[in-house]
C-alpha cells in the first residue's frame, strides 16, 4: 500500500470525472512538498490500467492551476530526503473553504 493513498482514500474518492461539473467541488486530501511549498488537493482519482494511480485536483506549485496528476510521480520526489507528504490533519472540504 502506498505512503501516500490508503484504502480509505481510495475508497472514498470520486472516480475521474464524476465533479466535473460541479462548481465547488468536494476535495478529499492534501498532499504537500514542505521545500518547495507545493501543494496538490485532491478532488477525484482512480487506477489506470498500468496500476498507476491518476488523480485530479488544484495544484498550487509554480502557477495555481486545476490538472491531473499521478501517484508514481508524487511518490518519486525526494530532494535530500524530504519527499512529497499526506496532510494527515486534512478533513474534506468544499473547494472553496480551503484553497481560496
């Protein structure tokens, strides 16, 4: 299992898609990069047939933007030792109670 994706989370995502067209979408976690102050919220998300995970959510990194982006890339962070991180103290929330 990975670090990052428990079976709780993954049980409870939305599959990719399924808020498109909501306008204040529901997001379920946080995954941050404390060196860089990066930060991916994750509104939907599901396996790809490689076994990778894809996720979709708001990234704030270096623009603030709305894209996909996948498990394997946020697992394979690591500048001398500090690696991408699960806000564990994250609860879900409304889009816009968190990110604006």
């Amino acid at each position: 299992m990975s670090r990052l994706l428990n079976e709780d989370l993954r049980k409870a995502l939305p599959k990719l898609r399924e808020q498109a067209e909501v306008k204040d979408p529901i997001v379920y976690a946080a995954f941050v990069f404390a060196a860089s102050g990066w930060v991916w919220f994750v509104t939907e998300g599901e396996r790809r047939s490689d076994d990778d995970f894809i996720f979709f959510g708001y990234v704030i990194g270096f623009e603030s933007e709305w894209g996909y982006f996948a498990l394997s890339e946020l697992e394979e962070v690591n500048v001398r030792g500090l690696r991408v991180e699960r806000d564990l103290t994250f609860e879900p929330k409304l889009f816009s109670k968190c990110c604006l």
